[in-house]
C-alpha cells in the first residue's frame, strides 16, 4: 500500500502568466512590476514583486512603511539603505535585505555604483504581527545557502528550505524563495508544500513550467494553479525544463493569510480605519512613528539632486 510519506509529489501547473509592467516610483526610478497591478493586484501573502534597474541620481527618499515586510535581493550593484532609528548598511550584488517594518520604519534607499539591479519583494503581516516592532534581517550573499542538487542546476536558498538546504532568515508566515539557474538541457523539480499560493518570475533565459510545460520567458511572472483541499494535503513540485539558452528565475511561495487586505501605498493593514490611524500616526509622530517628527535621512539628499 502507498502511503502520504512514500507518494510521488503533485506537479503543479500553471494557472495564468503575466508580463511585468513597467511602473514609475520613487524618484527617476522605472521598475518592472509583476505582483501589485490590475492583473495581479496580489498573491496572498505577497504584494508586490519590483525588478528594479536604476543608476545616481535615482532613487527613493525618506518613506514610511506600516503592516508588512520588505524583502530586498540585489542582483548587480549595490544600494545602501538608512532609516528613522539609525540604521544603516549597504546591500552588494548577491545580497538580502529582509525588512520587517511592522509598527512602522521610515527609510530611505539609493542606488551606490553606476548601474543596479535587484528585486523587491512586498510580504504582508496577518494581524497579530502588524504592529511588531521593526526588525532587519541582513545577510551577504556568500552566507546565502547554495545548492546544485543535479547536473546544470543552481539553487540559491533566500527564505525557506529545498534540496536539503534550510535558509538562515526567520519569516513571520511560512515562505520559500529560491533563486534558481538551470543550465540548457538540465531540468528541475522545485518542492513547494501543497497548501502554498506559488509562482515564478522570469530574470533570464526561457523554460517549460509545471506538468502541462507552460513556456515562461524573460520578464514574465508565471503563476501556479492551487491545488485542491485534499491536494493540498500531499507533497506537491513544480517541474522545470530549461530551455536553449537556459533560464534563471526566481520562485516564490507562501501560506496564505487569509485575513482582509486594506491598502493604501506604504501602509497595508486589516481595515479601512487601521489606513486611516496609520496615517494619523505618521503625520502626528506617534505610535511607532514617534522618531519620524524633523527626520530626514543623509542619503535622501543624494535622490533630492534628480
């Protein structure tokens, strides 16, 4: 008798893709948006996915955040970040920037060398954490567990656990993100629980995802179907299969929350009147924003040249 522990895992299939669009913010800044648009308004728990491409003197000045994470991978280049209570730091090319903003942060993030590129990602807070004291996750790239769990294949371990490798950041909601390079003629078999909201985002190259081998390309958001109440009991995998000039991608997955999702720019909260109370504090310097009255951060000067 087959047993749950000893059944070959579920492939997932694609349920929809998206092509990121382009989206103004910040100051000079252009990023490609994939999660956080009409087509995609969100993916419970996530969003917002931003790639962002951005040189001096763009970039994004002192803002406040309330009510979920910020997750910050640098793909080329660097940035360096600063916010109301005094932190400070610099993220190079390769590495994480996990941001729990919870009660409330104002920061400000510019880009450091010539050309920059990376990927932000938005994670939201179910209600009992969303007014948490802030908190930063930081780690270099070469601390970042990386695994090549088959010939061409090249998994690097953000949050989450895959091929034997455990991530070193601790999430509110149970996450996975990889970042994954499958040389041409190589395949993949990526693991995400059954009861995950799941998707993939394109950075390079093209490949065939899921059972059904859907084509996803560069720029492209691919989003995988959820599986049923009894599906979503069983160990489920997404099958990759490079294509001719290979594919790296990011994939990304989440426990939904599964609570109301009020949103108003930087702040996400439960309720309309939580917008409005966030609001308030911010502007009056309260409850959390207390350290925000008079400040504005050295960096931000960089960005107010534009």
């Amino acid at each position: 008798m087959t047993t749950m522990q000893d059944a070959a895992p579920l492939a997932r299939n694609v349920a929809r893709t998206y092509f990121a669009r382009e989206t103004p913010e910040g100051v000079g800044v252009t990023v490609r948006r994939s999660i956080g648009t009409d087509e995609l308004p969100d993916l419970d728990p996530f969003l917002m996915l931003d790639e962002f491409h951005l040189s001096p003197p763009a970039g994004f000045s002192d803002h406040p955040h309330r009510g979920f994470e910020t997750v910050t991978y640098m793909l080329s280049g660097a940035s360096e970040h600063e916010d109301f209570a005094g932190h400070r730091g610099r993220i190079g090319a390769g590495d994480l920037q996990w941001m729990t903003a919870g009660r409330g942060i104002v920061h400000a993030e510019v880009p450091i060398e010539e050309e920059n590129s990376g990927l932000q990602l938005w994670v939201n807070l179910p209600a009992s954490h969303k007014m948490m004291e802030p908190r930063y996750q930081e780690l270099l790239g070469k601390d970042l567990p990386r695994v090549q769990p088959a010939d061409g294949v090249d998994v690097t371990v953000i949050a989450g656990e895959a091929y034997g490798a455990s991530a070193k950041v601790r999430t509110v909601t149970p996450i996975c993100y990889f970042d994954i390079r499958v040389e041409a003629g190589s395949s993949t078999k990526v693991p995400v629980p059954g009861t995950f909201n799941a998707f993939a985002y394109v950075l390079e190259g093209e490949a065939l995802f899921g059972g059904k081998a859907t084509k996803g390309v560069r720029g492209e958001a691919i989003v995988f179907d959820a599986p049923t109440e009894d599906d979503a009991k069983k160990a489920t995998e997404v099958p990759v299969v490079a294509g001719e000039k290979g594919v790296r991608f990011v994939f990304v997955g989440g426990e939904p929350i599964n609570e109301p999702v009020f949103q108003h720019g930087p702040f996400v909260m439960n309720h309309p009147l939580e917008i409005q109370q966030a609001m308030h504090d911010y502007t009056s310097g309260s409850n959390g924003f207390e350290r925000a009255v008079g400040f504005r951060s050295d960096i931000s000067k960089q960005v107010s040249r534009f």
